[in-house]
C-alpha cells in the first residue's frame, strides 16, 4: 500500500520528482465487513517535493477509501467504490418526490377553489335559475362538459371502490389478498436475516443470486399491492406518511437499484419487521382471534416483537457500516442475532457489557431507544405476562372418547353444589356409571372446588365459558353429550331471577341442538310454565324440570298424612354409602333402611300372567326384593305408572317394574329370575342369569299359555290346577282358531278368562277368594268390563251416581274443588277460631310479608286435596300469617274446600291456641324470608323459634275432651267403629295432649347445619350429616338440600321422578301442568267416567300395630309377616314402620319419642271406610313394642327363610362413634297407599 501524509502504514512506492498516488484493490475479503483497505500515494523522503504534490497526496486517498468486495465473476466498479448512497437516494427521492407532488397538488387545488369561489356562487345562482325555468317549461340544453366531468368522477369512484374493497378483506379476494401480502413480507423479511450474514454492500448478479430473484418478485407484488392501497386512500397525504407506506418506500425502491447497479445493499430491508404490528388483524381475519384478551395479547407481542427486531437491524446496520465521518473504517463486525441479543439486554437494564456499541451513530440511537424501549419493556412485558397468566386455565375443547358418553352439567357451580352431586352421581351403589361428567361455568373454581376436580380427575372435567355462548356450547360438544343438567340456587335472594338466567339456558342450549336432553332444577312452580314455551322441550323425549319448591311441600303435604314419609322417601332416592354399627341402638336399624335406594328392572318372562300382588310376595320371599310398583303400558300402548294396582292387573312382557333395594346389582334378581332353574333357590345371591332359554310361547297353544296364566295366579301346578273348566276350554279352542295371541295379549286373555270363570261356580273357598280378590270389586260384578283397563273405565254403580250438575273436583279429576271464595270469607278471627274447636286439622305457620317471594302453598294444598281422599277425610288447613302475604298466594288457592286463614304471626301464643294447635294433626313451619338473609346461621332462626315456641306451650287436659283424631283412612275389615266389622273391639279414649312437645311438627330448613337448633335435648354434632341428625331422622325437620339427589336420579331414570311425583304431589300430571300454565288455577268439570278413573290411584296412609288386624304383630312379629299378611289379605304394601327409639334396650328412663324405622313399609289399599279415633300415646305404644322385637328377630324378616339363608344386609355409609349416638327422638311413619275403587256421594 502506497502510504502518503496520513495514510496507513504499509509498503510504500513513489516517483521521485512528482509525488502520484497508486491504487491497489484488496483481493482478500472478508466474510463479514467491508475491508476498507485505503491505498494512498506517499511522497519521497527528500526536502525538495513541492507542496502541491504534498497536498495532492493527502487529500486522494479521502476520496478513493470506499471501496467494496469484488469478485471475478461479479463485474462491478473497477476502482470498487460504495453506492450506499444511491440505494439511499433511490428511496428519499421517492419518498420526498411523491410528498411534494401530493403537497403541491393540494396547493394548487386550494388555490383553484379560492380563485374560483366567486364563480361557483355564479354558477349555483344560474342552475337554482335553470330549475325554475324548467319548472315554467322552458327546457336548456345541458353543459357537455359538466356531462363529462361527472362521467369522469364516477369512473373514478368505482375504481376506488374497488380498490377499497380489494384491500379492506371484505370480500374472499380481498382476504386472500391480504393475507398473500402479509405472509410476502414474512418471507421478505426471512430473506433479509438470510443476507444479514453477508457484508452490508456486495457485487451481485441479478440472474445468479436466487435470494434477490425471489426479492425482487416479492417487491413487485409490494408494489402493486401499494398502488391500490393508493387509489383506495381517501386522504393521500396521510397514506403517504403511514407506517406501511414508509416501509415501502425504503424497501422496494432498493431492490430495483440493485438490479440496475448489479449491487446489494442490505440497508433498510429490515422495516419488514414492522409489518409484524398487522399480525392480529390477519388472524382477526382467519376467525382464529375472538376474544378480547387474546386480540390484546396478539397485539402488544406483535408490536414488541416488531420493534425489538427493527432496532436491532438499524444496530446491525451502523456497527457494520461504521460512521460515515469517520470514513466508516470503525466499524465492528456484528451478527444480526448478536445485535438482537444487544437490544434485548439494553431493554431489559441489564447491559452485560459483553456486546456494546462502537460506531457514534449506534450509541446516540441506543440512548433514544433506552428511553422508549425501557419504558415499553417495563409496561409491555407485565402485561403480556398477566395476560398469558390470566388466560382461561380451563379454556381449551372437550376431546369425546369412543363408547363413553357425557354430560354437561351447568348452571349455579359452587363447591357445595359440585360435592353434593359428584357424590350421588358417582356412588358406588350405581351399575358401572361410564359417564363423564363436564362442567361448564363462566367464572374459574377455586382452589377448593379444583382440588375436587383434581381427585375425580377420570371422570370430570371442567371449562370456563358460558353455556349462553354457542362457542362454549360447541367447545364442551353440546350435540354429541347424552344430557344436560342445569343446577339451581337455592339459596338466592331472588328465586324468579333464578329460574328466569335457567329458563334462559334452557332456551340457548334447545337453540343449538334442539334434541339434546335438559333435566333442570326450578325454583318456583309458577315459572314451570314458561319451559312449555320453548317449542323444542319435550317431556316425552326426556326433558324434566325439578322443581324444588313443588317437591319440598309435598313432601311436606305427605308428612301431614303421614309423619316421617317426608325422611323415607328422602332416603330412598339419596344413594347412601355402607355404615356398619355394632352397638345395638337405634341407629342400626334406621341407616340399614337410609341405605336403600329405588331402582327400575325389567320383569322377567317368568313373571309373565301374575297379578301384582302375586309378583310382588314372590319378589320379596323369594328374591329379597321390595317391588312398589310397575310401568303399565295399557292398549293404546300409553305408559302409567302404577303404584300397587291390585290383582286385577296382569304383569306383561317387557314390564318395568320399581323396586326398593340395596344396590343395581340385587336388582338384577328380577330380571334374571327362572321359576324352571332358581324355583329351588334359597340364596339370592345365586339367582342369575341361566343358561335355559325362554319359552317360545308360539309353540304353545293358547290352552296352554292361558292355562300357564292361570297356574301363576293361583300357585298351584299345572296339573293339580282345576282352575278351566271344560267349558271354558271349548270356548277357547275356538277362540284361538279366530285369531293368534301374542305374548303381550296373554295377560288381557287371562283376565278375561277369570272374568268368565267367575259366572261360574267357584271352587275356591272364601279365604282364597279374599286373597285373589282382596277389597276390590268382584269381578262378577262386569265381567265385560274387565276385559278393559279397570283403571279407566269406572263399574255401573259410580256412573250411577255421578252427578252432573256439580262440580267437586277439577277438570282432570286428580283434586277436589270448588268455587272460587273471597278470601274475606275464610278469615277467621281469635274468637271465631277459638269456638271453631278445631281438631284433626293442619295447622300452616308462615313467615312472610308483602316484599317475600312466594313459596307456592298450592303445591302444599294440592296433596291434602287429591281427590283418592273422600270428603269427609280432608284434613282441615289453617294458615296462620300475615294477611298481605296470603292475599298474594290466594289466587291458587280459593278453589280447594276446607281453607282458613287466622291473620297473626306463628310466634303468638294466643293465635297458636285459638286454632287448637294441640288438636292438630300436624303442625307445619314455613318461611318465604329464608333467603333474604347473608349469614347462613340465621336464615332459619324465625323458623326455629316459632319451632321452639310450639314446643315450650303447656296445655290444659280439661279439653280433652273436645278433641278427635283426624278422620284417616282405614281399609276394609280394619273399621274400630263397628264391632262386627272390625278385628279389635273396643277403643281407648283420645287423651289431650298436655304440652307442646308432643305436637306433631314439621320444620322446613334453608341451612342444613341449623338443624341442630331445632332440639335442645339432642345431642346432634354440628358437623354431622342432615340424614344423620334426629329430627331429620323422625320426620320433623325438612331440608330442600336433600332433594339434590334428584337430578343424577332421574338422569339415570326419568321414571324415579314420575313415582315421586306421583307420591309426593297427589297426583300432578303435566297435562294438568298445561292448564296452570294458562288459568294459573284450577279449573271445576262435571264428574265423568273418565274423571272419577282418576280416583282410584293410591294414597298414603297410617296404621297402629297395637289394635287392629294386625295386632298379633304388633309384639313380637316380624316384618317379613307384616308384609305378606297385609298383602295377601288387605292388598296392602307395607314399604314402612315406626317405631320408638331404643325401645328394645328397656331401659327405665326410656325415650317415649319414635324415629323412622330402617325397614320401609307402605300400605296400598282398596277400602273407603274412614277410621275410628286413635290415641296418639297409644300409637307409640304400639310402635315402641312392635320395635322391640324387630331387633330380636332381624334375620327373620322373611317368613320362608331359614336360619342359614342370606341374610339381607343393607350397605351404609361409614359412621363414627359419636355419629351413632346422636339421633334420639322425634317421630316416623308407616305408609298407606289405597286406590279408590267406588264413588260416594260427598257433601
């Protein structure tokens, strides 16, 4: 190198007179900057060298510095000078050149509009002018001109409408159009962190270099793509300064310089980062961004991202270059990621030192971005971080598994909610419950209620969204889950607002998937209506609305008929875990009945052609199974539900029948049962399924099917069975040439042969005429019409005395009635109702006042007015209350007879004595402002107080006298008011009750744990279970919290909440559900046949044990008797029992309070005859006895089984020491359930 004045060292090679300068180019390059070899000329060392050529030799290296790589194959500059500056210029020319052609467009308009104002003042006034002579008729001929320019304009309009609709991805051009130029500038971008490893500036060839073919096709597009964003701006200044416009200024310009110099400049290609800040909008576009917060997410990562990756290509680009004043020769050699790595240190304040900044240029534009990318890293990045951590944990889509189905449960999810029905839905009593349960809630669980997902992890799964949006619904696959279940608060304020947000649910859910099943919890009868409504609900397809507070009450109203019902079918319908207790205490016996359940099994063809009753005692002797009813489909193949029908019904193929059992798999029993292979079996438990297959019943002739009918119904065997006669065979010989039966028409066969067998001389004796025939009608009496559904079409003797003219009971049949009263005439006042002497009544105590919501106290009336009670056995109801509260409730309840009101409070002593609460047959405590209270602890305490208030009154036994029991049912052959009639002869006298303890009461709940207020003499933990506590227990206290266990009960059988309802309302259909919904009452109908067959349906009632046809029972009999006697001889089912607690430990100190018994019996019965008196004290003496040998003799409760059969074994839940010494009074019920076989006149 030649070195001259201040040149570099080197080797140096001169003239000696003239002082010229010698170029050499450098052929060593390096691989990643610019080697800036400058070759100056020196001058001699000798004194005489002129100073012109001095300074010739200073000042030409300056000029010559800039110099490039170059390669043999690359032509370039031969003296390898920079053309940085003409990449450069290319785009400030374009850039500037464009802003001042814009500016100066915009003056020159301006100026035209100012000079020209005053002519287009001229030209408005001339054309309001040429209107005016148009209007007088005189036409002139239109400017061409005007005519042009406005064909102009509109040309110039549509172009730039569809430029606009072009770029703005309006249409599926448009958004592929958009999306095409932002996945273009990614790939420019690729590109230029491709070339980034390259020096700054190089020689390339345009037809070799492939990275610069595909940049130049990419730019191309750019442009085009920039034109018509141009032609679609409204506002060409600012386009011209946006960001994307700038971007392209200093990006594609470049590109074609470079083919024109055969240079790269790598420059300012790195602005194709800020195309980044558009990433949201094109997944904006792609419908892949929907919410809120991830559109705010995508959004600052692409703005920081973006600009963290421009500034570090401006770093890139000076470190490499250097500073142009310094004839760049400081530069540094850096990579693009290592200037990354610089720009994120900086942002951070870290600064490691590692990588640092040389070039002037780089570190004044570091002190300018520390001041903003400081500030943008300290508010971005927390921000991006809570976003990221508060993105929904639980937001993700329900992946279905093959052969498991799932639901999807909704609605009111707290801990409280979730736990009460994992519990039920998942216990270990169901049959391989192979359903996962998905839970769908707007706001995330705690972290109590995710522990509780955690541990049934299998089985449940939980995501945050609302089933109100179609997107949740198709994340949880609404379409393909086997139901849906919609949970209610019951605790709310507002109980109308709930039902309405779970009305609103139903709708969305029917909207997106109209077939999907919906079991939802309501909390008001009324609102029941509006589900109606929605055109896709459909009860028949599955669809059921639990209604808390219609069930609540009557299982209340069940309770007034008979004390404790309320806890027996409570427990029956609450899957309840094994307990075993060793202590022989109350205890034992009442959590072997809390652990059984109610179930549905189809009969098996061995029961085909028994009557019920039949079934029924081979299911309990034989199967160790309580069967209370069955599913009846009668000839037009509708299905009922029949609670204990009697013997007159026949059991068909395929029927469904009810049982009351331990777990599914005893069930199985029935379905599995072969008189040929099990009729010797003494253990249950090997009763399964056998090998034999079925009789075909078309090989049989119909001789024999009926006959084989006829041999099931009188237990006697084929051969011995003399029950045809030859007659009858004759008759059916010919019958059966007339036409086949089918397997199903056996059973209307066989009850018409006995309806022809018994116009014959019966060879039966009188006793076995009382089995078969029970207290029903003699069949005799109509033999044709026992070839129809008895059920439905009543005998010659009620159409006879139906009369038409009055209206006693509804349209439907199910209630009595009458017309609607004025509730002016059923106010009593003190005295009025002090010398009413009340007795055998209903006391009703309700809180409220004219703000509480209304409980619905028809569905508390409606079961003591069902219309299978006569008259005269309708327990008298007095409401005791505010009188604004009961106006607002009276419109539902002026059509039912039997109705007062004492306007007062239940806290008042004198208004409780004035309605004779102590000759009450129950006294029921209610409250319409539970919910209207925040602490828990005291959302019960005006209940509680009324309950302890009753209970502290003390009475005098002077009016003992003037009492009388209520007016009960009592079936046939069981009547103590006449001696020839009834078993047990003679009465004790009905002893006045002396204080308020041994009122019957009934105690409603909102706080499950309040229940231990309710008796101070108890010894109930607060912790312990409301099951577990004693007057939950005796049938005294009465929580909506156990009616939780229905939703996963009638998910599992929609037929479970048909037979409570059927128990629990009195007879509620949802035809009549329809006709509330439009009258919101009652309406009266004439009596028809069709009407007063709704009559005769079962009921609920309550027997002594100590008198009556029961007595030898009553002490020392066992239950397995009770059971068959009262069947065969009063075709009763037994299902219940009360009895005393601890009444078998004589001790002396003796509780005389009675708890509801472990075993269930209820009792159906025909009879219409009303009871006599009973003395309440003599009721729990029966009882207390009749427990006592219920413990001596438990593994006899059936009365074939011997000492080493299977003992019945109940599985319950697991309970403490001190859990089992808690329950310790109050009282439980028996259960009669009798049909209605005639009509009387009632007044």
């Amino acid at each position: 190198m030649a070195n001259g004045g201040g040149g570099g060292g080197g080797s140096t090679s001169g003239g000696g007179g003239g002082g010229g300068s010698s170029l050499r180019m450098s052929s060593n390059i390096h691989a990643n900057h610019l080697s800036l070899d400058a070759s100056s000329s020196s001058s001699s060392s000798s004194s005489s060298s002129s100073s012109s050529s001095s300074s010739s030799s200073v000042h030409e290296p300056k000029m010559d510095a800039l110099i490039i790589p170059v390669t043999m194959e690359v032509p370039c500059d031969s003296r390898g000078q920079r053309m940085w500056w003409a990449f450069l210029a290319s785009s400030m020319v374009t850039f500037f050149g464009g802003l001042f052609i814009i500016l100066l467009w915009r003056t020159l308009k301006y100026l035209w509009t100012v000079c020209c104002h005053c002519g287009g003042k001229t030209k408005e006034a001339q054309k309001i002018n040429n209107g005016s002579s148009q209007a007088d008729g005189t036409l002139k001929p239109v400017d061409e001109k005007e005519e042009a320019v406005a064909a102009e304009v509109g040309w110039m309009t549509s172009v730039k409408d569809w430029a606009g609709v072009m770029i703005s991805a309006q249409t599926l051009t448009g958004r592929v159009l958009v999306v095409l130029v932002f996945a273009l500038s990614i790939g420019a971008l690729v590109i230029y962190f491709i070339d980034s490893s390259n020096p700054i500036e190089s020689c390339q060839n345009f037809y070799k270099d492939f990275t610069l073919q595909i940049d130049m096709a990419f730019n191309v597009f750019f442009l085009l793509y920039f034109g018509l964003r141009f032609i679609a701006a409204n506002d060409k200044l600012w386009f011209w300064l946006e960001v994307n416009s700038v971007v392209d200024f200093f990006t594609v310009p470049p590109v074609f310089v470079s083919v024109y110099l055969n240079r790269s400049w790598l420059g300012l290609r790195f602005l194709r980062a800020l195309r980044l800040i558009q990433f949201s909008e094109i997944l904006q576009f792609l419908n892949i961004l929907k919410t809120s917060n991830s559109i705010k997410l995508v959004n600052l990562l692409s703005i920081f991202i973006s600009t963290w990756l421009t500034a570090a290509g401006f770093i890139h680009l000076v470190e490499n270059s250097g500073d142009p004043w310094e004839n760049f020769q400081n530069n540094q050699a850096l990579t693009y990621w290592e200037c990354v790595y610089l720009l994120m240190v900086t942002m951070s304040t870290v600064g490691y030192g590692d990588v640092y900044a040389k070039t002037t240029l780089g570190r004044l534009f570091m002190v300018f971005f520390i001041l903003g990318g400081l500030a943008m890293f300290a508010s971005y990045v927390p921000e991006i971080i809570e976003l990221i951590g508060n993105r929904k944990k639980y937001g993700g889509s329900y992946s279905a598994v093959s052969g498991r189905k799932h639901i999807v449960v909704c609605g009111h999810i707290t801990l409280e909610s979730v736990s009460n029905f994992l519990k039920d839905f998942l216990h270990k009593d169901r049959d391989d419950v192979n359903v996962e349960i998905v839970f769908l809630h707007n706001i995330s669980p705690n972290l109590e209620l995710e522990a509780l997902f955690k541990r049934h992890f299998t089985q449940v799964e939980f995501y945050q969204g609302s089933v109100l949006n179609p997107h949740d619904l198709a994340r949880v696959k609404i379409e393909s889950a086997d139901a849906c279940l919609i949970l209610a608060n019951k605790y709310c304020a507002d109980p109308d607002a709930e039902d309405a947000s779970n009305i609103m649910r139903v709708i969305s859910i029917k909207n997106y998937h109209p077939k999907i099943r919906i079991i939802t919890q309501m909390l008001q009868y009324h609102n029941k209506a509006h589900l109606l409504n929605i055109p896709s609900w459909n009860w028949k397809e599955g669809d059921d609305a639990i209604c808390l507070a219609e069930l609540k009450l009557g299982f209340i109203a069940q309770s007034c008929l008979a004390q404790g019902l309320s806890t027996m079918l409570a427990n029956l319908f609450s899957m309840r875990s094994f307990i075993k207790i060793e202590e022989d205490t109350w205890q034992k016996y009442y959590l072997e009945g809390v652990s059984n359940e109610m179930y549905t099994e189809y009969l098996s063809s061995a029961f085909v052609g028994l009557s019920f009753p039949t079934v029924c005692e081979l299911c309990f002797v034989k199967l160790k199974l309580l069967m209370i009813a069955i599913e009846y489909k009668s000839a037009n193949r509708e299905s009922r539900i029949l609670i204990n029908p009697g013997n007159h019904l026949k059991i068909q193929e395929g029927t469904l029948g009810f049982f009351i059992a331990s777990d599914a798999k005893e069930v199985k029993r029935a379905f599995f049962y072969c008189k040929a292979c099990h009729d010797d079996i003494t253990d249950p438990k090997r009763i399964k399924k056998c090998g034999c297959k079925r009789l075909i019943y078309s090989e049989m002739s119909i001789y024999k099917r009926m006959r084989r009918a006829c041999c099931f119904g009188c237990g006697r065997s084929e051969r011995a069975c003399s029950c045809m006669s030859d007659r009858v065979r004759g008759d059916v010989d010919t019958l059966e040439r007339a036409f086949p039966l089918s397997s199903v028409s056996v059973n209307d066969c066989s009850t018409s042969f006995r309806a022809f067998e018994d116009e014959q001389p019966s060879t039966l004796s009188p006793k076995k005429k009382q089995r078969n025939g029970g207290m029903r009608n003699s069949p005799s009496s109509s033999p044709k019409l026992m070839r129809h559904d008895p059920l439905l079409i009543p005998g010659n003797d009620q159409i006879d005395n139906m009369d038409s003219n009055v209206k006693k009971y509804d349209s439907t049949g199910m209630f009595h009635w009458c017309a609607p009263k004025e509730i002016e005439k059923v106010i009593l006042t003190r005295s009025e109702a002090a010398m009413t002497v009340l007795s055998g009544h209903v006391v009703v105590c309700i809180f409220g006042d004219v703000s509480s919501a209304l409980i619905g106290l028809r569905n508390l009336v409606m079961p003591l007015r069902a219309s299978n009670f006569h008259y005269h056995e309708l327990k008298h109801i007095v409401f005791v209350g505010s009188i604004e509260y009961l106006k607002r409730e009276w419109e539902t309840l002026h059509n039912f007879p039997k109705v007062s009101i004492l306007p007062g409070t239940p806290l008042s002593r004198a208004d409780l004595r004035a309605v004779n609460i102590n000759l009450c047959d129950m006294c029921v405590i209610l409250s319409a402002n539970q919910n209207n209270i925040d602490d828990t602890s005291l959302q019960d305490k005006e209940c509680i107080l009324a309950s302890l208030n009753i209970k502290s009154m003390q009475f005098d036994d002077s009016i003992g006298v003037l009492q009388a029991n209520s007016q009960g049912f009592t079936p046939p052959g069981m009547d103590r008011s006449s001696p020839d009639n009834s078993p047990v002869h003679g009465m004790l006298r009905q002893p006045s009750i002396t204080t308020g303890v041994n009122i019957p009461i009934i105690t409603e709940l909102v706080n499950d744990t309040n229940v231990q207020f309710l008796d101070q003499d108890d010894d109930d933990d607060p912790d312990t279970e409301l099951y577990l506590t004693q007057p939950f227990a005796c049938g005294t206290a009465f929580a909506v919290s156990v009616l939780d266990s229905l939703m996963s009960a009638t998910y599992f059988n929609d037929n479970i909440l048909t037979l409570i309802r059927t128990l629990v309302t009195g007879g509620a259909t949802p035809e009549l559900e329809a006709l509330i919904a439009e009258e919101n009452a009652l309406r009266g109908g004439y009596s028809t046949p069709q009407t007063l067959a709704n009559r005769d349906r079962c009921r609920v009632a309550q027997l002594a044990l100590l008198d009556g046809p029961f007595a030898d029972l009553g002490d020392g009999g066992c239950y397995g008797d009770l059971f068959c006697k009262a069947l065969k001889t009063y075709n009763m089912l037994c299902f219940g029992i009360y009895r005393l607690r601890d009444a078998h430990l004589s001790a002396p100190s003796q509780c005389t309070k009675s708890k509801k018994s472990s075993s269930v019996h209820s009792i159906p019965s025909t009879a219409n005859r009303p009871n006599r008196p009973k003395s309440r004290e003599s009721r729990d003496k029966q009882n207390a006895t009749r427990m006592n040998r219920m413990g001596q003799a438990e593994k006899k409760w059936f009365t074939d089984e011997p000492d080493n059969a299977y003992p019945r074994n109940i599985q319950i839940k697991p309970m403490s020491t001190h859990m089992a010494n808690q329950i310790n009074q109050y009282k439980s019920t028996s259960s009669l359930i009798p049909p209605i076989r005639e009509v009387e006149d009632e007044c």
